[in-house]
C-alpha cells in the first residue's frame, strides 16, 4: 500500500478549504483540514504533514502566532509552509520579504498559482534543513549534556530526529515528483 501524503490546510473559510481540495491532485494526498489557528497548530503537531497550506488571519490564533509555533518547534521547522492571505501588506508588516522559510500566496488564487507556490515552499524548506544540518542547528544537543560514546535520551532523540528528517525529505520529493508530473 502506497503512503499518503498530509496535507494540512488551516482556513477559516469553508470556500477557500474545498478550493484547495479541488485543486490538489486526487490519489495519495491526505487532506486534513482546520478552521483556526489552535486547530490547526494542533494538526500539524498530531500529524506531521508533509505541507501546510496557513491562512493568516485566522479565529483563535492568528496564522501569525502559529507560524512562530511552527518555526519555534525544531519537529516542525522543516516542513514546507504556505501562507495564504488577501491582503499581502499584513503578512509583510510581520515578516518582511524576502519571504525565508514560508512561500507566499496571494487570495484568490489559481491552480498554477498554489502549484507554484507549493514547489517554493518546498525548495525553501530543503535549503532550510540543509542550513540547519551544515550548521549543527536542531541536531546537536546543548553541550553540558552531551558526552560523546554514552547514548542517553538526548541522542536517541537526536537519531529519531534524524529519522524523521529523512522520512520527510523522502516525502518532500515524493510530492515534488508527483507535482511535477502533474504540472510537467
């Protein structure tokens, strides 16, 4: 059996949610969906999506307070992030383009427009974990811990982290693949 992809989608607007389902590519992508902010972050950490699609005013938590979640969480950091918004201006006035670690898309949009920005995102966050790698970022425990040959709790966290970036750079290309052949 082949494994799905998640995808999370946290929008408030219902139009908006089964707009993305629509223009995602049926088959082996897992659409999970939120209404708000708190359900989402709860989402994305429960599931560990291979993307998320972020609304950025959202009820409950802003899609600005869950961005930070997100990119404060080394679990989450890595994973490709779209923000989606109508008014452009709200999400420059807290983060500032260059856009780093998120791609941007501006509501309304089209199919082509979110395939895009999707691929964007994805690039994005694979020069993030390699920026993260190169620089001994989430993978290397604070040094008073560390006493290299003993395994503890932190290096076996250290290697299930490392797992899991694997398996998640596997899915990032999977779902490249699958993209570009649908957009190819």
């Amino acid at each position: 059996m082949t494994q799905r992809h998640k995808v999370v989608v946290i929008d408030d607007s219902r139009v908006i949610r089964m707009r993305v389902r629509d223009m995602l590519p049926q088959g082996n992508l897992e659409l999970l969906e939120a209404k708000d902010g708190v359900e989402g972050l709860q989402l994305v950490r429960s599931e560990r999506p291979g993307l998320v699609l972020l609304d950025f005013l959202l009820p409950r938590m802003s899609g600005w307070e869950v961005f930070q979640q997100i990119q404060q969480d080394p679990q989450l950091h890595s994973i490709p992030l779209v923000i989606m918004s109508g008014r452009k201006e709200e999400v420059t006035e807290k983060l500032p383009e260059p856009f780093e670690y998120f791609e941007f898309v501006s509501k309304p949009f089209e199919q082509q427009q979110l395939f895009e920005a999707i691929k964007l995102a994805m690039a994005k966050a694979k020069k993030r974990v390699a920026h993260l790698e190169a620089s001994g970022g989430a993978t290397r425990p604070p040094t008073e811990a560390y006493i290299p040959g003993q395994l503890g709790p932190l290096e076996d966290r250290i290697k299930n982290l490392e797992a899991e970036v694997a398996g998640l750079r596997q899915e990032i290309e999977m779902i490249r693949k699958f993209l570009g052949e649908r957009m190819g």
